[in-house]
C-alpha cells in the first residue's frame, strides 16, 4: 500500500475519532447541565442581537433550563415574536429593550435596565453583526467605517460598560460572537474580518483583566452558519446550521470554556490558514 494511502486513511480515522469524542463530550455537557438545572437558581441572562438566528438558538436552552432572559435588539417586531417564542420555552422571567447597537449612547442606560429589572446579571451574549459588503465598502469610507462601527466598536462599548459591573460583582460570564474570520484577513472579506479580530483580540485582554475577578470571557468563532446573514451565500458542505452553533454557544457559557470553535473542526482550518506563508496566502482568491 502506498505511503499516501496509509497517510489518508489514518488522518480519516483520527478525524472519526475526534468527531466521535467531541460528540459524546457535548452529551456529558447537555446531561450534567439538564441535572444541574434542577437544583439550581435561574441564571439572569442578557442577549444583545437576540433576534440573530445563532442567538435565538442559545436563547431556547437558557429558556428550557428555566432562567431569566432580558433580549436586546432593534427590530421592536421581530423581537417580541422572540420573546413570546421563549416564554412558551420556559423562560422564567422574559424582559426586552430595543437599541441600534450603533446608538452607543444608549448603552448604559439599556444594561442598567437589564441588571435592574433581572435583579442582577450572571451571563450576558453579544451576538449582533453584519456581514459587510466587501467590494461596496472598497468603493465608500463611510460604510467600511459603518462596518467597523456595527461589528467592532459597538462590541467595545458594550464591553467595556459590561466588564466594569461584571468585575465590581466579582462573578459571571461574558460571551461575544466574533469570528473565524478574525483569524486572518482574507481579501474577500477584510473588513468583516478585521472588525472581528478587533473583537477577538478586545476579548483577549479583558479575559486577562477579569480573570482576578473570576469572571469569564467567552469567545465564540463559528465558521460559516445557515442564518439570514448568510441566506445570499451558496451552501456548501462547511456550512453548520444556526441550531447546531446556537447549542455550541450555551454549551460554551454552561461548560466553562473561553476560546471556542464552531463546530470544533474548524480550529484545524483556522491553524493550517494561519500558517500559510503570506507569499502564498495572498495569491489564493477567497
Ligand atoms: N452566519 C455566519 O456564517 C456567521 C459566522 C461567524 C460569525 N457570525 C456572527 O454570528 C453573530 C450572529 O449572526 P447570525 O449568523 O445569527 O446572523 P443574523 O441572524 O443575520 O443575526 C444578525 C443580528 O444582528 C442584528 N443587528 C445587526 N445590526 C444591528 C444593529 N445596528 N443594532 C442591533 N442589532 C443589529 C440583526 O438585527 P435585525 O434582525 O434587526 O437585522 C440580527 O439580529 C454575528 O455576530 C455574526 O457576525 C456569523
């Protein structure tokens, strides 16, 4: 048999493997998580970009584990269909506000709402973001600067208010949704990815910070998910569904990981991308 062959069937088997452990380690998660829901107190969960279809997914099992959730998003309409889907779910508590992410000023005001009216907050999510147009923002500053609004510097203002309260409380989790993208700018794609490696690396530092405080910085990178941002895009065999990222993300918050791939394997993407000499990464056309 040739080395080659050898060499393929051994790294299927190695993937098999890992596909085979990743799953059943998700089910101890799920198992232990259903367990401890029984005896515990609700969480107090805030959802900034709650109608997102990856954040409505998390939003279910938090519901089903019967915490409170305030839902933060801009589309009044939208979000009320959300909060009303939840509560059927078995949230125990379901509050909304609505905010353009974009509307900075507002921030303080709308996370002090949320601690108020949940009596406190244990977990929040950043979930929002846009998928910018990368030839269009080529062409016009002021909408790459939108971008970089939207998916970077609304996620820092929300941070840096939400670290503060976190850290003063000395407990709880903080996840953000950035990006595989972040990982490396891709020509396709730099402005997304740029604005999500600002994101990831913001994470990184505040990780470090609020360690002392034990509070935990959750970031969460999905590859390519089947959600309205996406609805444009040709569906390959990457692609993972909203439902099974969304229950990647609750199992990321309930099982006290920080750096988390969705689904797993692309942290070997992401590695073998990263090493690319840059001679040859700049020639290759996604
Ligand atoms: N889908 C993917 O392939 C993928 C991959 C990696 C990372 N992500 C990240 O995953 C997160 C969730 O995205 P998704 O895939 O679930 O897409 P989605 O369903 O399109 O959700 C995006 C959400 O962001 C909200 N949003 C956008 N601009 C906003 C603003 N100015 N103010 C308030 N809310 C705003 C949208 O609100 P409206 O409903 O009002 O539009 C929507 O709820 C994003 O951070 C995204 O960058 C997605």
């Amino acid at each position: 048999m040739k080395k080659t062959t050898i060499a393929a069937g051994a790294i299927s088997a190695i993937a098999a493997a890992l596909a085979i452990l990743a799953k059943s380690k998700e089910k101890t998660v799920e198992r232990n998580t259903l367990r401890a829901a029984r005896f515990r107190q609700p969480r107090r969960v805030l959802i900034v970009g709650a109608t997102s279809a990856i954040a409505q997914e998390a939003a279910k099992e938090f519901a089903a584990d019967g915490d409170k959730l305030f839902l933060v998003a801009r589309n009044a309409d939208k979000l009320q269909v959300v909060a009303n889907d939840l509560s059927v779910r078995g949230a125990a508590q379901m509050e909304t506000a609505v905010l353009d992410v974009n509307d900075t000023d507002r921030h303080a005001e709308v996370l002090a709402r949320a601690a108020d009216s949940l009596g406190g907050l244990d977990v929040a999510l950043i979930a929002h973001g846009t998928l910018s147009d990368q030839p269009a923002c080529e062409k016009d500053v002021s909408l790459t600067l939108r971008e970089m609004q939207t998916n970077f510097l609304s996620v820092v203002s929300l941070l840096t208010l939400l670290a503060n309260r976190f850290e003063a409380q000395r407990h709880g989790t903080i996840a953000v949704i950035s990006s595989v993208a972040g990982d490396r700018g891709r020509k396709s794609n730099y402005v997304y990815g740029a604005a999500k490696a600002g994101v990831t690396a913001f994470l990184s530092g505040l990780r470090g910070r609020l360690d002392a405080a034990g509070v935990r910085v959750i970031t969460i990178k999905p590859g390519m998910v089947d959600t309205p941002m996406t609805a444009h895009l040709e569906k390959g065999a990457l692609f993972a569904s909203a439902e099974a990222v969304g229950k990647g993300v609750y199992r990321a918050i309930v099982s006290g990981q920080e750096v988390v791939y969705l689904p797993w394997f692309w942290w070997v993407i992401m590695t073998v991308l990263r090493h690319v000499p840059e001679s040859i990464f700049k020639k290759l056309s996604f």
